[in-house]
C-alpha cells in the first residue's frame, strides 16, 4: 500500500471513529453499511475497506458475513505500572474473575526456566498451567513454574477456587512484590487457541514475566498468553529526570 493511500487510509478511520463517538455507538451497533460511509465522508470503496480492515484487525470492529460491521466490545485494560494479584486486580475493577487449571505437576527445570528462576538444570519445580477468566470470557492462557523448595505441598491446593498469591502470602508467609515484564506478540497454536476459545494462528500478546519477592529472589517465571483481540494494556513513561 502506497504511503499517499495509508494517510488518506488513516484519515478516513479517524473520521468512523469520530462518527462511532459522536453517534453514541455502543458495542454490537451496526455501522453504516459501507456505500453510506463513501458518501459520508467522500471516500472511495478501496480505502474505506482499508480503513475498515485496520479497525478490525485492532478489536474496534467486527465483521457479520452478509450483515455488516459492527462495534466490538471495549478491551480489558491493564496497568502494566502496578502489581497485584490476579484476582484481586480485577475483581477491585469490578470484574467476575476465575480460573481453570489446565495442568499441574512436578517436573526439572529446563535449561530456560532455570535460568530465569536463577537455580540449576534440573531443579525440582511445580508447574501451574491454568485458564484465567473475565467475566466468563477465557482470557490468558498462564503457565507458572515456581521452586518446589519455597512452597513444599502447594499442589495440595485447588487453585481453580482460590487465589495463587493469597495462599502463598497466606500459608507459607512468601509476599511477592515486583515483576520483570518481556511482551511481544505471537499466533496461537491448536490447543492453545482452544483453550481460549480463538483459533489456530489467531494473534495473542506473548508475555514472559519473572516475579520476586521483597529480597529480590526470583520466585515465580510465568509465561502468558492474552488474547489480543479482547486485552490491552496502558501505562505512563517518563523522563528520568521526573519528580514525582
């Protein structure tokens, strides 16, 4: 696509968006169809429908086969700034949250769990692979390792009932406090995409996360996936040299 074509392209998704928000349309609103958007706003059939594939493939819209666009649902958004549990993070959002524990078993530590979990090849570590949900909606798709000699036993409870943080805080007295963070983007295999309700190929954040305690003892590695058509996330840069 030529970069004339991109600009005029992106113009023209600014001037929907504006429409979506100036008309007070909600989530499953039916756009336009798209004779009626090339009138509106002057616009050839070719870039709107370039206009119209970006918002789609960004979660703005979705397409009905012989029915139109329509408007998606708003994403979940998360702070990347803060840490917090799960469950705890959400549900003070106001969401219903669950999960649903895929596996959960003993295995030695391969060489890249090992080296985030900063321990030798081989170590003896739990891993915790569980569905999380919003609102009934199968949202991540997380797999934790965690050392087996921090929590001896842990496999002794029902993670798809109770909190994974709240029973460590709880039961082995270990409070985690800050995360390291690596976010790329991936396509979702068979059973992944299965798990959360997508399909094959479909896109999803990749999302590597090594979690430790107040001391600084990498605790927890997880690996996530979340969804990108239903998930963003927000958060604040700034200068070094900026007070608070």
């Amino acid at each position: 696509m030529g970069k004339l074509i991109q600009l005029v392209s992106e113009d023209l998704r600014e001037k929907i968006e504006e429409y979506i928000v100036t008309h007070k349309l909600k989530a499953h609103d039916k756009l336009p169809s798209e004779r009626s958007l090339c009138e509106l706003f002057s616009a050839n059939r070719i870039t709107l429908r370039e206009a119209l594939k970006h918002m789609q493939n960004e979660g703005c819209i979705y397409t009905v086969h012989g029915k139109g666009n329509f408007i998606a649902e708003p994403k979940y958004t998360e702070d990347v700034r803060s840490f917090i549990s799960y469950s705890s993070g959400w549900e003070s959002d106001g969401y219903q949250t669950r999960s649903k524990v895929i596996d959960f078993y003993v295995i030695e530590a391969p060489k890249k769990v090992a080296q985030a979990l900063k321990c030798r090849i081989g170590t003896s570590v739990y891993l915790l692979k569980r569905v999380r949900y919003l609102n009934d909606i199968p949202l991540f798709l997380e797999t934790a390792y965690i050392p087996i000699e921090y929590c001896p036993k842990l496999d002794s409870f029902n993670f798809n009932s109770c909190s994974l943080y709240s029973t460590l805080e709880q039961f082995y007295n270990i409070k985690l406090t800050h995360q390291e963070h690596t976010i790329s983007i991936t396509r979702l295999e068979a059973f992944e995409a299965h798990l959360l309700g997508m399909q094959e190929g479909d896109a999803a954040f990749y999302i590597k996360g090594i979690t430790k305690t107040s001391g600084g003892t990498p605790f927890e590695y997880c690996v996530s996936l979340n969804r990108a058509d239903k998930y963003k996330m927000s958060g604040r840069l700034s200068s070094a040299n900026e007070t608070a």
